[in-house]
C-alpha cells in the first residue's frame, strides 16, 4: 500500500485546530480508560482497559483484531493505530472520565499526535504518554518533571516517577497542568507508564501472542 504522507501532513495540521486544551473534565474521575495496539504482521491487537480511582484496579478490558496495512511511519502512527484502538473502545460498557494513550498528544512535529487524533475522534478529555521522548529538550523544573521545549514552546512534560520518565502531553479536552496531576495520580509508585497504560499494555501483547496460536 503506497502511503500518502502530503495529504496525511495536511490532515494532521487540520486535525491539530480541532484540539481542545481546556479542562473540559466530568469531575469526580472515578474511571480512566487506557488504550495500546500491538502488530503481528498487518494484523493489529487494539487493547482497552478501564481503571478504577484510587483503588487502581481494573474493572473491565476489551480485545479487538483487525487487519491494517497502513506502515509502520513515524509521526505518523495514528493512521495506522486508531482503528484498532478506537475499535476496542467502543466494545467497552464503562463510563470513563478520561481517556490516556499510549503516544503522543500535541508532542508533535504539526501538534497532531495518536493522542489528540483518538481523543477528538471519542470527544473525551485525553491524555498522550509516551515512553520515549520523540522530539524537544527537556528543562528540568523539578527532581522528578521536566518541561519538554520545542521552538521555544512547552509541548509535554517528562515525569520521572522509576527509572524511565513518561512523556505526557495533551491530547483532547484537558491542560497539560492536568494532564501531568492525572497521570501522576494513575501510576502506582515507582511505576514507569501510568497504570491504565500499563494494563491496556500487558493485554494487547497477550492478544498479539495468541495471533501466533
């Protein structure tokens, strides 16, 4: 499949002026969803996972395969990620407040991340977490956050809660300030993603393990 990345460039740049960040949050969150795809060839493992606050424990998880021949493109992975994902959200039944993603928001050449092209699809407040840092410098305000700066702007945020920072950024419907406090408030302590993540992370490589069955 021949991928058309001009005319994916100019989605992404019409996409990121749809992206709300603003707190538009259904207050107390008592839920947080969490979604991860994995690949096995072309076909893709969307994973979603909901979790309950503070206990932190999972109370429902959803599976969905389908085929995408869409490659394997930096900067570019929502196109080939979102189906998946937003397949497997759909098949859940609880109510979530908030929705994180395991990519970037508005940490993004044209501010137009898996995490912003997810959250204004669903119209949820969401959140991107990276587990690497794809583009900026990072100014450390604190032992364990840092600003991450690109062109002069402040896109994401790194949170070093173990050894290896998050990279949290917005994705729809929510301030970064907020985005950094929820996902600080969902990773357990010495945890290195934010514990929807983590679940919606494990599950999508068991169902990816099982395509080889």
């Amino acid at each position: 499949m021949v991928f058309d990345y001009e005319r994916a460039k100019r989605a992404q740049v019409e996409l990121s002026k749809h992206v709300i960040e603003v707190d538009d949050i259904e207050y107390p969150v008592r839920y947080a969803a969490g979604v991860d795809v994995a690949f096995r060839g072309d076909l893709a493992v969307g994973a979603a996972v909901v979790v309950e606050y503070p206990s932190l424990r999972v109370v429902e998880e959803k599976v969905a395969t389908m085929e995408v021949k869409i490659p394997y493109v930096p900067t570019f992975l929502a196109f080939r990620e979102v189906p998946p994902a937003l397949r497997a959200l759909k098949l859940l039944s609880t109510e979530f407040q908030v929705l994180f993603v395991d990519g970037n928001g508005r940490l993004h050449p044209r501010k137009a991340g898996f995490a912003c092209h997810l959250g204004v699809l669903v119209d949820k407040p969401t959140i991107g977490v990276a587990k690497k840092l794809l583009l900026g410098e990072l100014r450390w305000v604190r032992e364990d956050e840092a600003e991450v700066v690109v062109g002069g702007e402040v896109l994401g945020c790194a949170v070093k809660l173990s050894r290896r920072p998050f990279y949290v950024s917005v994705g729809h419907k929510v301030t970064l300030q907020t985005a950094v406090r929820l996902a600080r408030a969902f990773t357990r302590p010495g945890s290195s993603l934010p514990e929807p993540l983590k679940r919606a992370h494990a599950l999508s490589a068991r169902g990816r393990r099982s395509l080889a069955q």
